[in-house]
C-alpha cells in the first residue's frame, strides 16, 4: 500500500466504504464516524495554521525578483486564475443542473431510515484564531517581510511552512484515505452513495473538458502574441503535462515544464523566472476544479448558489493557494477555511468536497503547469524578446 500512489488509495477506499456501508453492522459505522469526527475537527483546528503556513512565505517571496517583470507576471498569473474559476463557474452554472438533482442528498437525509450514523463521541479542538483572522495575519507578515527585507521573520515562517508541510504529508494526506472510507461507509448506510457516485463521474468529465478549454484559449492568446501556432505550442508542452499527472506536483514538474518552455522558443532568462514562479501562484486547473466540485456539493445539498457568493470566493482562492506545497491536496486544505467561511461547507460538505477534488487532482496540476508554459511564452513577448526558434510551422 506504501507504494500505491494517493489516487489509487482514495480509489480503493471509496470502494471499500461503499461495500462496508452495505454489509457492515451500525456499530462499525459508528466507530468510522468516530474517528471521522475526531479526524474533522482535527482538520478544522489546522486550516488556521495552514493559511498562515502557506500565504505568509509566498507574499514574502513576492517580494523578491526582478521588480517590473515580477509584478506582470504575478499580475497575469492572478488574471489566468480568477478567470479560470469564473469560466468553470458560468459553465458549470449552465450544465450541472442537466445531470444533478437540487438538493438531493438534502432529502434523503430527512428521511430517518436514511440518517447518517453518529459518531460514539466527540473531541472538540477549536482552532487558535478564526480564517479571516488568519488572513490578516498572513497578509500583514508576508507584506512585511516583502517590504523590510528581514530575515528573522522570514526564516521563522519559511520553518514554520515546513512544518506545516509536514503535517500535511505525514499526518493528514495519509489518514485522507481512512477518513474518506469512513465518509462512504457511512453515506452507503444511508442509502446516499448512489447519488454522489451516479454524478461523480460526470462531473469528472465536465472538470477535464474545463481544463483543456482553458488551456486552449491560454496558449491561443500566447501563440497570438507571440506570431505562433498555439496547438504546436500545446504539443511541445505535453511531456510537462503528463509529468504533472504523474508526479501530482506542480513544484516536482518544474524541470520538465521550464524544458519544454524553452523547447517553445522562450528566452532562458524568462523561462528561468517565470515558471518557477507561476509554478507556486499560476493555479488554473486547481480553480476551476476546486468551483467545479463545490458547486456540485452545494447543488446536491440543496444550497443556494450565486455569481455573488461564488466570486469572491474564487478571487479569494487566487491568494490563499499562493504557495500551496508540493503535496497532493495542497491546494484544497489551503481553500478549507474558504469553503467554510465563504460557501458555508460543514465538515461533512468538506470531507465530501476533499473526495472530489483529490480523484482528480493530478489532472488540475497538469492544467496549471501546462498553463505556465503559455504565461512564460507571453512573458517573452513582454520583455521584448522573440520565440527563438520557429514554433508556427
């Protein structure tokens, strides 16, 4: 099982929890509630120290670079996202309700023969400070650590980030596939598994289509400016996109993607630059599946959905996954405290929404890496240079 990757765990888990569900007695169910409460609140006493983890060291790092060419770069990578997550919303507006029924999970838990087991007991962690509050922190520390160019508070919070690193790929990603059995089991108990597995796939299909008209329209605009022919552009560009899928990190690919972008003719300096920048602030793909997958969890609860409460939540996903780690899921634990506070996920909703994200995670870091190759190739364009060999043909 150590050698299975995270997605064929979470696979075989949400096969296990199902065939549990069924055959299993309430008492087991209970004993998997238990711990998912446990695990739960355990989650939610660690979305503060995550934000805080994750935002403070990039605004910090922000800071550094090449002045002009960095605050373009961060500021088309920030456009690249939020639009991403705009598009999924419009689309995803217009075609869930095709194959989802509003509020279908809702009613079956009304229904009492179809409750959810409840946990034996439970162990209440309150997190040191609120999300916002957590925020604000970030925000004030990052901008300060930018601007006075200290290393104290800067080495401390580069300390912490690998602390926190280290809670999330020692101690929560490898109790995910426990807690997400545990989360099936008990739906399947309730008779509510078929309704989240009859649209999982579809929404699955929806998300990668998502993901490639992103990618088209991003190396259009790049192959425009650039005076090249964007489906060469995608071609050279897909070693990087399968590694991503494979690897399930954007900072693991950064080798092969800065190859592939100077196989696009990119200046070395900017290749150089850019994609180890956008590889930890460039978050298309993870955008549009993080709205994609929320929006599916609030249509099945029966929850109410708006441009206006979805937007500023996808303007606020753009800052908070800024330097999310190199670990699997590190984009959805730094988006918890949003869909708490924002969309008004329970912790249910949230395990619901980690099971989601995490089936197809890899296939959103593939879109993100992808798209920093058309972001360096605009970047080129900017500072003057031309694509050094001829990609048109």
């Amino acid at each position: 099982m150590k050698k299975l990757g995270l997605l064929p765990k979470l696979l075989i888990a949400i096969a296990l929890g199902i065939v549990i569900g069924i055959i299993a007695p309430e008492w087991i169910i209970r004993v998997f509630a238990t711990f998912n409460g446990i695990f739960g609140n355990f989650l939610g006493f660690s979305i503060p120290l995550i934000i805080v983890g994750f935002v403070t060291p990039g605004i910090g790092e922000l800071g550094k670079g090449a002045g002009k060419l960095l605050a373009i770069t961060a500021g088309i990578a920030y456009v690249s996202t939020i639009f991403s997550g705009t598009v999924a919303f419009l689309a995803n507006r217009a075609i869930l309700p095709t194959f989802l029924k509003a509020g279908s999970l809702a009613m079956d838990a009304a229904n009492p023969e179809e409750a959810l087991a409840e946990a034996f007991f439970t162990i209440n962690m309150p997190p040191i400070m609120g999300v916002m509050t957590a925020l604000l922190i970030a925000f004030t520390l990052g901008l300060g650590i930018a601007t006075i160019k200290g290393d104290t508070i800067k080495n401390f919070m580069n300390e912490f980030q690998s602390i926190i690193e280290k809670l999330i790929s020692n101690i929560i990603i490898p109790l995910l596939p426990l807690h997400i059995m545990g989360i099936f089991a008990n739906m399947s108990f309730a008779g509510q598994v078929a309704t989240i597995m009859s649209v999982f796939f579809k929404v699955f299909m929806l998300i990668i289509a998502l993901h490639i008209a992103i990618i088209i329209t991003q190396y259009f605009i790049a192959g425009t400016l650039a005076g090249a022919n964007p489906f060469v552009l995608i071609k050279n560009m897909l070693p990087a996109y399968f590694t991503a899928i494979g690897t399930q990190s954007s900072a693991a690919t950064i080798p092969v993607t800065l190859q592939r972008t100077k196989e696009n003719g990119v200046n070395d300096g900017v290749a150089d630059f850019v994609v180890p920048l956008c590889a930890t602030i460039h978050l298309s793909g993870s955008t549009i599946t993080l709205v994609s997958c929320a929006m599916a969890v609030m249509m099945l609860n029966g929850m109410s959905i708006s441009f206006i409460s979805v937007f500023p939540f996808i303007l606020m996903l753009g800052i908070t996954m800024v330097a999310a780690p190199g670990v699997p899921g590190g984009a959805v634990m730094a988006a918890l405290g949003l869909l708490e506070t924002m969309l008004g996920f329970t912790p249910t909703l949230t395990s619901l929404m980690i099971a989601l994200y995490l089936a197809q995670d890899s296939f959103g870091t593939a879109c993100n890496v992808t798209g920093d190759g058309a972001i360096a190739i605009i970047m080129n364009k900017i500072s003057g240079y031309k694509l050094k060999k001829e990609t048109a043909k």
